[in-house]
C-alpha cells in the first residue's frame, strides 16, 4: 500500500470500518512509514477533540418528553395491538362529534337507518332478521372448549366474506384497498389495488404502502406497478430513498431499470453516492451507462473513495 | 463522548427480553411498550439533539418516532432488530427535518458573535448549577466549532458521522438504517470526517 492509500484510509481504518487484509495492509505501511505514521496521530487527535463535546440532553428533558408521550398515547384511545384500520374507524366516529350540529342531525338519521339496515341482516333468523348467505363462515376454528354444568361453551373464530361497495374516493375503500396491497397470498389482488390506488397517493398511508410493496414484495409485476403509481411522487424524499434502495438491490433488471429512470427525473446530490455504487456493482449495461451519463451531467465523479 | 457509544452498546446487549416485550406491547400491553421505549429513549433524544441541535425539534422527533413505532408496531414482523427498525425512524424524520431545514433556510443555531462561534444548543449548559465557569466556556466554544463544522456537511453525511462517531454504530447498520449500502456509508464517513477535519483544524 503507498502513502497516498493510506492516508485515504486512515478514517475508516480508526473506526475499525476495514477488512483485515486492509488493515494488515496499513499497518505494515504504517510501521515503515513517518508521514503516514504522523498523519495517524493526527487524525487521532482530532477525533479525541470530537469526543470532548459534552451530551447536551439533560434529565429532566428526558423525563418531560417521556411525560409528553405518555399523554399522547393516552389520547389515542386504543392499543398497540390494534390495527390502523380499526383506528381509522375510530377517529372516523370521533370526528362525527366535531361536525356542526346542523349536519350531524342527517348524518345521524342515515347512519341509524344504516344501522337498521345491518342489525336486520346480521339478526339470526329466529329472531326474525334477514339471514345473509354472505355472512356465512368462511373459515372457523375452535379455540376452546368448556362444560359448564351441563352447557357447553364453544369459543370459535370465524372469517367471514362481505362485499363492501363505494367509490375510490371514499376513504374506507382506499383503506381496504391498502390492506389489499398487503396481501400475501394473491399478487394479482395486489396489482389490482395497486393500480386502483394510483390515483390516490396524496394520502400518506397510500404512499408508504407503495412504498412497502417497492420495497418488499416478492412479485416483480407488484413492485414495478408500485413504481408506476409512484411516478408523480419522484420528488419525495421518502419515495427517492425506496428507489434507492430498489436500483442498489433488487434482483430484477426490469424494476431496476423502471426506479433509476424515475428517480433521474429529479437531480439532487442525495443521489450522487448510490449512482456511483451503482456503477460499481451493476450487471445491466444499460443501467450502468445511464448512471454514468447522469454523473457526468451532475459534474460528480463516476468513481467512489 | 465514548460513553454515549458505551451507552448504544450496553442497550443493545442488555439481556432483557426484548422479543418478550414487543409482542407483549403488540397485544397492547402498555408497560412493555413503556419499558421498550425506556430503554433507548435517551439514545433517541440524543441523536435527534446532536443532529438538530434544536431542542423543540428534538422533542418533535422523540415524540414523532415512537408515536409512529406505537402505531406501527403491531406490523414489526422480526425481519431486522428493533433498534435498527426503531433508529431508521429516527434517522428518518431527523433527515426530513434536516432537510426541510436546507429548503426553509431556517436560521442555524450556530451563530457567530464577533467574539467567537457559539453553539446557542451549548449554552443549554450553563443554568447547570454543577457546572465550573471555565469548563463551560471552553464546552461552548468547542461545541460551538464542532456544531458549525457539522453544519457544513450535507444531512445525509451528518447523519452517518453522528451515528458512526458518536453512537458507535457499525456503517452496515447505518446503511440499513438510512436505505443504502455499507460502502456508500463509507463514502459518505470519509466525506463528513475530510470536511469535519479541514474545518477543525486549528484547534487539533
């Protein structure tokens, strides 16, 4: 290893960040060496005036933010364990008390006659209810049972199916919808919400699901239709990182192609480290000249430390 | 300043049962959810302070963070450790913070006074009644240089010095944390300690 090597190394050499070879390496140059060895001491010094900058967080901030967040949490009304989905359906009640009392009158009338409309379907037939074909278990286990005195008691989860009807705008449909691009057992109900959904990513949680799918959906056809519903958001930081990630790791040359066409849409120094890796590593020669090309137009070099 | 990366280190090898708590805390039980967040909040009010050196945003980004792992902890799946899911929030809002910053152009909290460059996060320190006179100003004016020098770098490189230097994070974590590679994390080190040194070096 010659001088100028090392000293480029000696950073991540004293954060223990090289391989052993390279370590092996600087330390045999290092040993015959008295510029580098002095550049080393150097650099040490620095780093131990780094270290004298004191924790600026004191105790009683602490204890302020915890009591600050205990709050919060109070406020959500409902636990850890719940889903946003049934959360939303509880901020979505809790907001009906916050609206004028002139709408909450009609509001109020359509939601008992609703509620009637409901209570008269899901009722068992032998109290006179309507008896729904659609509410019928799809799926049940038995959980636990119990003789108590001659009864028995049976705890059985069921899954049901029903059909929920409404329009793309409505919120309790993007809601399922997002769930839907969740779901692990069908791609093809995946893409579909996805590009129903392509329409509604001015909602953050439209977006971050997206994004989750981008970045860990197992089917090539999901992630790339994450991409096209994404298109108008190449400007996000959130989204820029997502394509990041997707261009430096995914294993297919298609979905690398469709992220760094989108994310050359936007130029910001943010991306000049991940062209440059790119640049390193990849096989597609496409992608490897475009990233060079963009290098070059961003006046970065084409080449890493 | 060791201690910090001591204090990362010792929570994450604490032998307490981490796994235990978060499912006990996705079926709602709020006191496991209370213990998980005690044991790396001050890690957490720490980095969003250094990275922001503002304590209203820091305090935003505590609350931010763990109102977001309450909400969402009922999907952490196991797929990487907690404190790695956990700082990648962190990292994450501080980085929007940053960089809503560089758009606003918000006033920075270094500021120089003619007599000198001076930290205004520093002077937090000197209502501290323990506190010796000389030591204080000696602190303010170092933070003050270490607070301009960070200042300089861009908020993805402040954020991988601060966690690689002060928290003693290994770059394959905090490449994991921030979506990118460990070597890309190593470019951006190298970058951040290069333009830390050079404006650093009259006081070495």
């Amino acid at each position: 290893m010659n001088c100028a090597e090392t000293i480029r190394q000696i950073p991540l050499y004293c954060y223990g960040e090289v391989s052993s070879e390279v370590e092996e390496r600087i330390e045999s140059h290092l040993a015959e060496c008295a510029v580098c060895s002095a550049e080393l001491t150097h650099h040490r010094a620095f780093l131990d005036l780094l270290n004298k900058r004191e924790d600026v967080t004191e105790a009683s901030m602490l204890a302020s933010c915890r009591s600050e967040l205990r709050t919060a949490i109070s406020s959500q009304s409902v636990p850890a364990g719940q889903s946003w989905l049934d959360r939303k359906w509880m901020d979505g009640l809790r907001s009906f008390s916050g609206l004028h009392i002139r709408f909450r009158i009609p509001v109020g009338a359509m939601a008992l006659v609703g509620l009637g409309f409901f209570a008269a379907r899901y009722t068992p037939e032998r109290f006179g209810g309507m008896r729904s074909g659609l509410a019928e278990p799809m799926f049940s286990s038995v959980r636990s049972v119990e003789d108590q005195s001659g009864k028995v008691h049976i705890a059985v989860d069921e899954v049901r199916r029903h059909v929920v009807t409404g329009s793309l705008q409505d919120p309790r449909i993007q809601e399922l919808l997002v769930t839907a691009v969740r779901e692990e057992s069908n791609p093809g109900v995946r893409v579909e919400s996805i590009g129903m959904l392509r329409n509604s990513t001015d909602s953050e949680e439209v977006r971050n699901a997206l994004l989750d799918a981008l970045n860990h959906d197992p089917n090539p056809g999901v992630r790339l239709k994450a991409i096209e519903g994404l298109k108008s958001w190449a400007g996000n930081v959130a989204v820029r990182r997502t394509l990041a990630n997707v261009l430096l790791k995914d294993d297919n040359p298609g979905v690398r192609v469709q992220a760094i066409d989108l994310l050359t849409t936007h130029h910001d120094d943010s991306i000049v480290g991940v062209l440059q890796d790119v640049v390193q590593k990849e096989d597609n020669n496409y992608i490897r000249t475009r990233s060079i090309k963009l290098l070059e137009e961003m006046k970065a070099s084409v080449g890493t430390y | 300043m060791q201690d910090a990366a001591e204090t990362v280190s010792a929570v994450l090898a604490a032998p307490l049962d981490e796994a235990g708590l978060i499912r006990a805390a996705q079926k709602g039980d709020q006191d496991a959810f209370e213990r998980l967040v005690r044991a790396y909040d001050h890690s957490v009010l720490r980095i969003a302070m250094n990275l922001l050196r503002s304590p209203e945003e820091a305090r935003d980004v505590y609350q931010e963070a763990f109102l977001k792992v309450y909400r969402n902890l009922h999907a952490f799946r196991f797929d990487c450790s907690f404190h790695t899911w956990l700082y990648r929030i962190v990292t994450n809002i501080c980085l929007d913070h940053l960089r809503r910053r560089k758009v606003r152009k918000e006033e920075s909290t270094v500021v120089d006074t003619g007599e000198g460059i001076v930290d205004r996060v520093a002077q937090l320190e000197e209502g501290a009644p323990h506190a010796n006179p000389e030591r204080q100003m000696w602190n303010r004016e170092l933070a003050g240089r270490i607070g301009g020098a960070l200042e300089s770098l861009t908020p993805r490189e402040r954020t991988v010095f601060e966690l690689r230097h002060y928290e003693g994070l290994r770059l394959r974590a905090i490449g994991e944390m921030i979506g990118t590679t460990e070597e890309a994390a190593k470019n951006c080190l190298f970058r951040a300690t290069q333009k830390m040194r050079a404006s650093l070096e009259a006081f070495v």
